[in-house]
C-alpha cells in the first residue's frame, strides 16, 4: 500500500503562484512515477503533470511552460511549482503514483486550488 498526502492548495489571484506537494509513504521502493492531475467538470480527472523515475517529465498542454513538476526521490515527494495561474485552473488537484511491475495506482485525497480573477 501506498499512502500519498498532499499539501500547499489555497486561494491565489490571477496570475499568482502556488507549489502542491505529495509526500508519499508505505511500499514505495518501486515507486514507477509520480504525479498530478486534477479534476474536470463532466469528466473524471484529466493529467496535469507525471515525472517517471528515470526524471521524464510530461504535461498537459494547457500547463506546459506554467508548471514545473519536480520529485525529490530521497524524501518520495513530489512537487508542482504552478506559476501565472488563471481561473480555469480552479479545480481539487489529486496526487498519483504507480508502483510495482503490475503499476499499481494510488491516489492522494486532493487539494484544492482556488484562483480568483
């Protein structure tokens, strides 16, 4: 099992910056990738941003050259540095990581981020 909790959601102008935090804890010694996604409204939850093991990142275009996901291995945490944030980018944001050979999938409960206009 895998424990993921994350922090550092808020309420931030248009334009303004926040950095999410995961930190995960349990059987994480083959942890594949973590990472971020959040939810959409008629739709379950769309990717935001992963980082694999080997450091390859991946981002939804909507935040490519706006977020910055990183991963400090030695700590299993995983950030999401998300800069000039817009309304749209209102939504619970959910921690993700895969694990094992069979990838298994764990979620984080969310953190919400508010950005009023």
């Amino acid at each position: 099992q895998v424990q993921l909790v994350e922090s550092g959601g808020g309420l931030v102008q248009a334009g303004g910056s926040l950095n999410l935090s995961c930190a995960a804890s349990g059987t994480i010694f083959d942890l594949e990738f973590m990472g971020w996604y959040r939810r959409v409204p008629g739709r379950q939850r769309e990717l935001v941003a992963t980082i694999a093991s080997g450091r390859r990142t991946n981002y939804a275009d909507s935040v490519r050259g706006r977020f910055t996901i990183s991963r400090d291995k030695d700590k299993n945490t995983v950030h999401l540095q998300m800069n000039s944030l817009q309304p749209e980018d209102t939504t619970v944001y959910y921690c993700v990581a895969d694990r094992g050979p069979l990838k298994s999938r764990y979620w984080g409960k969310g953190t919400l981020v508010t950005v009023s206009s």
